[in-house]
C-alpha cells in the first residue's frame, strides 16, 4: 500500500515482491501510481547501431476518473459505476514498455500501439527474423519507445501475470436491458456454445423470458428466409457437453436440445444485466499515455524527460477503437493536453462497440450490430440520408485544439466488408468529402485485410470456406514508408506523400455491382454481385447516442430503417482496383487481386464479404486462355521470359521509391525476389521482354508524383 503524507512523490520498493510500486500526482496525471513487475533485456542484448540495446518494463497503472469530468461524461452508465472514497470510478490496466536502456539515445518519440484483443502491440514494421530478435530492426533502430496497455474491458484481467494487455473496468451491478448473440458456422454434432463476450451475464436462466430462432438464409441486407423460432423447451441456459440435455445450468452457455445446424444461423435475444462500464478502457488508455509521456521521474516514470512526440496507431479492431477513441475526444487529456501529436488508424473501415452497454468489442461488422451510427469520415459532413446533422470525427478535437496530424490507412475489405467507402462519399453515396488539412488517406488497392504474403508467384493456396484462393498482395512495404512519413511529418513538418484513394471526384468509387465497377467476365469465376456488406440504418432506440457510437440500445434485435449506399472502388481491365496506392506486385501484377471472396457454404453462402480477398491467376500462355475463354492477357503475353517481368518490377520499385511509398532497402529485396521467383523462363531475347528492358533504361523521374500542399483537393488520389 502506499505511504500517507506525500504519496505524489513516494517510491516504495517491495524487495521481496520484485515490484516497485511509484505514486503519481493527481495534478499531473490520472494514474494514481504504476507498478513495475519486471524489468527484462530485449532481443537477447542485441544492440541497435547507436540506440544500443533495448529493455522491456512490465506492470501495471491503476487511475481514477472524475465521472463529472465532461472528458469522462461521454462514458456510457459511467454515472451507474462504482465510486471509491474519493468520488472517483477506478480502473487498473496493464502496461508493457520497450525502451532503449540508455534514455539519452532515443528519438524523443513515444510509439503507441492499441492492443488488438489484448494482443500486444509493440512494434510496427520489422521484416524478417522473430519477434525475438526484432529481424531487421526497422523499429528499434530509430530508437523509438513503443507503448502498449490494456483497454479492452471485457478480457479477463490478468494484473500484469500474463502476455495480453488488459484492463479491469467497473461493473454497473443492477443495471439491466436487453440484447442479443449470433451463431453462425457452427460446426455439426454440437449441442453446447457459449455465450459470446463477457459482462453480459442472463438477468435469467428461464428460457420463457428469451427468444431463440435459427435462419436458414440471410442476404447482405437482412432479408431471412426459413425463420423459426426454437421452442423455450428445446433449449436451455445450460452446458449439454458432459450431461445430457437440460444439462447444467450456466449462464455463460446454451445448449440446443438437438444440437445445432451446421447450415443454420441462430440468434439469441435476451435480458442481460450488469455490464462492464466498458468506455473506461479509452479514458484509461489516455491517461497510460499521458503519464509516460509527461509524468516526471519523482513519478516513478522510467521515460520521464525524454519525450517530445507521441503517435498513436491501431491495426484492424484497434484502428476502429482509435477512431472512437479520437470520435469521444480522448485525445485530450483530464489536464486539457494532447495526447499523441500523430495518429494512424490501420485497416479500419468503420468504428465498433466500445462504449455501449453489453456490447462485444471483439466483433467487426456483423449486420445487426453497431459500428457506423456514428461519424466514419474526418471532416465535417452533414448526414442528411439519416437525419443526424453535421458531424465528423474529429469535432471534439478541433473544440480543444487537440488533434493529432492522421494516416488514414485501409485496403480492400475496409470497403467490402467494413463499410469505409461510406467515409469517403457519405450517406448518400455519391458525394466528395474533402479530408481535413491534417488528415491524409492511403488506400491500398486490391489486397486482403492487412495485406497478403507477398512474394511473386502466380499459383496461390485455396482458403477454406472462401470461393477464391487467397490474396497475396502485400501492404507491408508501403505501410512501412508510411510509418517514417507520418513520424517525419510530426517531428519535423515534413509533408507526406499525397493521398491516394478512390473517390467519386475521380469517378473511381462507384456502385458496388460488377457492371459499375467494370468487372471482367473471367469464366468460372464469382462476381461482386451482392457480396458487399452494405451499411445498414438501424433503430437501436432512444437511449442509443447515434453520433457518439455509444449508449444504449433498447430494441434489440434493432429494426432496419434504410440501406445506406456503399460503393466500391472501380477496376481496370484484369479486374485490378487502380484507385490508390499500389504494391510493386499489383503493378507487375501475375493474376486478379480482388478486395472480396464470398462465402462458399452455410447460411451466407454466396452473398457475404469477410476479411478475406481473392485471387484469380492469369494463364500461363495465349494458348491457355483462349482455350478457357479468359479475357485477361496471359503472363506470357504481358512479360514475355523472367528478364522481361524483372525489369517491369526494377522499373515499378525505382518509382515508389521516388514517391516516398517504397523503402530502398524494401525495393531491393523485392526486386532480388522477383529475380527469383522464375515466374517464366529466361529469354532476354524475347521482343516482349526486351522492350520493358528498354523502358526501364529510359526511365526517368517524369513519373515522380508532387507533394501536394495542405489542401487534399491537390491531392490526385488514385489516377495512373
């Protein structure tokens, strides 16, 4: 426990325990004090040029929140959480720090990485090797500190005790409203599943005050067929697996007398009650982040003084969270100050349910749950089509003076399946939404959530329970330009490259039917046709604040108001999205990278966008094609021998290099994979070849794309 009369600048070493437990200055923070579990070595000692060697600090920040703070009033039910002797609502969550051992040679930048599921984020492009023995050091050779905590409030605490990064939240005890589960795939000869997401414990196990129905079909905008609602005797609120049904009772499993349907999608309504207070999570990851980047060493703060800059980045379900997280003005902290100078939301369409009352945190876009009620686009823009006014995402930040300079940074999925095209031309559909002066947006065109494998090759593994084969188009190289443009633009002003994305300006983003986007007839093949997973208007009730993706939803499962309209990005003559910032790979491309796959079986075969893409190859030779009907150009054709196709990407790489998109260590090892590949045979004789050898040796820097200035409407997007 911590001494009376001074805590603010006590520092108590437990010798026996192996911690040390520091106390924080309310007026400065508001962790009320850290405890550092363990200090280790990283990478094995491995020492980063000048930077030296890194180290790993572990431990916990407890804090407490004024729950009259309007900071902290945008909470959900933080008014019903519980309060200690101070007035305040707690929290604790976890914290990880990587850090060179010697302070005095780190960059003065603080990198923080939101936890994905509790997953760690420490780090953000290193190639090769293991975690740990950081590969090729991109990460740690800057010297940077990287910073992870806990946020996500429905993960079983773990104190500090295990890898994942977690944060105990309050419980509103008492409180109850309704809510709802799905169970889709389930896997056959199953008579017992759990109940998804913690803290939304059953009111009660009798099943008469509960609905249970199973769909045989659903479309991608909520039309069921074969709908039929499970007898309350045919199932229970019970474990069946080691006893026969009704089993034991539980309130975290149901049990289907029957067993469940492969084939079938069920879904559950129900009364749950004491929810987690899960928005704490965001205000305690703001006040982890505050107190390493301001706190003094007195604090216990083992950075202390050395940080200038602060960014910010999430990947997938944590680059939603940010985007919440900068949505409620969290990016300010309790002191009025901003949190991270820059911020980079990655592969994140549309928000999520991070501070609504018995919500799953873990789930994407599943229809029938919240996600993008709220502002998914920058500026301000008035949704007219829904009725809820001008609203952006950044409207409490611009109030406070606290906003970060944004990468706004998404791929294929982030369209086809979180619903990001709505970001980028509104509500309705068609409109131009010009990005804010500090936001910039990269669309990395034709890939897979987070990007494929890489490589060059032009066969590629199937995925189960997908119609296409997997989709290897990479982002990692570009993402990792990013990553130094993002950091010089904060720490040195430097502008970054110009934004790339489709939009209707450009006429690139369009409606999302193969007719629109200009899709190829490639034979035996899916379309686009109804796979994309369209925005729908839902009624969650009065007590749901739309605007703010937070509250409370009342009518479950939520009424369909309206289909919002969600386009795609057009295509060119292979199928290929041109839109955007392009891979070395798409641009020598060796088949069809599409930015869907629809589901092959179950209830949503056929009509269901997933994070997953696809892959379609090109035929080997003329001959190959004409004989299946393809009308896409062979890789014969395209590049004639192996010679050919290395000059083409030579070529491509000495661009993106240029345009700031490319690393010249990341361009020459792609360029010496593709020199490897044997895509073709060598011919340098080879007329198709020989004339890409002679445009790579007149190439010249008149492909060298601009800066533009500060207006995005400068910006050229994803012409080519």
């Amino acid at each position: 426990m911590l001494i009376p009369g001074k805590p603010s600048r006590a520092i108590i070493a437990v010798a026996a325990a192996g911690v040390l437990l520091v106390a924080a200055p309310v007026a400065e923070a508001r962790v009320t004090h850290i405890t550092i579990i363990s200090t280790t070595p990283a990478f094995g000692g491995r020492v980063f040029g000048d930077v030296g060697a890194y180290e790993q600090v572990r431990g916990t920040a407890a804090g407490e929140l004024d729950p009259l703070d309007p900071r902290n009033a945008v909470i959900t039910d933080i008014n019903l959480a519980p309060r200690n002797a101070n007035g305040k609502v707690a929290y604790t969550a976890t914290f990880t720090l990587l850090k060179p051992v010697d302070m005095s040679r780190s960059s003065g930048v603080l990198v923080y990485g939101v936890s994905n599921r509790g997953g760690r984020a420490l780090g953000f492009g290193n190639i090769g090797g293991s975690a740990t023995d950081a590969g090729d050091g991109f990460d740690q050779k800057p010297g940077h500190v990287y910073l992870a905590s806990g946020w996500q409030g429905d993960l079983p605490f773990n104190n500090g005790a295990a890898a994942a990064e977690t944060v105990a939240v309050p419980v509103a005890a008492g409180v109850t409203s309704p809510t709802f589960a799905r169970f889709v795939s389930v896997a056959g000869n199953v008579n017992t599943r759990p109940l998804p997401g913690a803290g939304r414990t059953p009111a009660s196990l009798d099943t008469t005050k509960a609905k249970l129905i199973s769909i045989a079909h659903e479309s991608n905008v909520g039309v069921r067929t074969g709908v039929v609602e499970i007898p309350s005797s045919d199932w229970a609120f019970a474990n069946c697996a080691t006893m026969p049904f009704p089993g034991t009772p539980s309130s975290t499993q149901i049990c289907l007398k029957n067993g469940f349907d492969p084939n079938l999608a069920y879904e559950l309504v129900f009364t749950a009650k004491d929810p987690l207070v899960l928005g704490v999570g965001m205000a305690a990851m703001r006040d982890v982040n505050s107190f390493f980047r301001r706190a003094s060493a007195a604090d216990g703060n083992p950075i202390a003084g050395r940080i200038e800059w602060a960014n910010g980045y999430g990947i997938s379900q944590s680059g939603r969270f940010l985007k919440n997280f900068l949505l409620l003005g969290f990016n300010e902290d309790e002191d009025g100050r901003i949190v991270w100078n820059g911020a980079h939301p990655i592969i994140a369409g549309q928000m999520g349910q991070f501070n609504i009352r018995f919500a799953q945190p873990g789930n994407i876009a599943n229809i029938f749950e919240p996600g993008a009620e709220g502002p998914i686009w920058w500026g301000d823009y008035n949704d007219k089509a829904r009725g809820r006014g001008v609203t952006g995402i950044l409207e409490r930040c611009r109030a406070s003076h606290t906003c970060p300079k944004i990468f706004d940074d998404l791929g294929g999925p982030e369209i086809w399946y979180s619903r990001g095209s709505v970001g980028i031309a509104g509500t309705q559909g068609n409109e131009y939404l010009r990005l804010p002066r500090n936001v910039r947006r990269y669309y990395h065109a034709s890939t897979t959530h987070g990007g494929g494998g890489g490589g060059f090759a032009v066969a590629q593994p199937a995925i189960a329970g997908q119609m296409l084969a997997r989709n290897p188009n990479p982002q990692t190289e570009i993402r990792r330009a990013l990553f130094i443009a993002l950091t010089d633009w904060v720490t040195k002003g430097t502008k970054p490259p110009p934004s790339q994305y489709p939009n209707v300006k450009d006429k690139t983003l369009v409606p999302s039917t193969a007719k629109a986007i200009g899709w190829p007839k490639i034979p035996n093949t899916p379309t686009p046709d109804n796979v994309i997973n369209v925005l729908i208007d839902y009624d969650y009730g009065p007590d749901f604040r739309y605007n703010d993706e937070s509250g409370v939803m009342s009518k479950v499962v939520p009424p369909i108001k309206q289909i919002i309209p969600t386009p795609a990005a057009k295509v060119d003559e292979d199928g290929n999205e041109f839109a955007g910032v392009r891979s070395v790979l798409l641009q020598a491309p060796l088949g069809t990278y599409t930015s869907w796959n629809p589901v092959a079986s179950g209830p949503l075969m056929g009509n269901e966008a997933s994070l997953a893409a696809g892959y379609i190859p090109f035929a080997m030779t003329k001959a190959e094609r004409m004989a299946s009907g393809d009308p896409r150009r062979s890789v014969e054709e395209r590049y004639g021998s192996q010679e050919g196709y290395n000059c083409l990407v030579t070529r491509i790489a000495g661009q993106e290099v240029r345009k700031r998109l490319l690393l010249q260590e990341d361009a020459d090892r792609l360029i010496a994979q593709a020199a490897a590949s044997n895509v073709l045979l060598s011919d340098p004789d080879n007329r198709t070849a020989k004339r890409l050898c002679e445009d790579l040796a007149q190439d010249d820097d008149h492909h060298h794309d601009g800066d533009d200035d500060d207006d995005d409407d400068d910006d050229h997007h994803g012409k080519h």
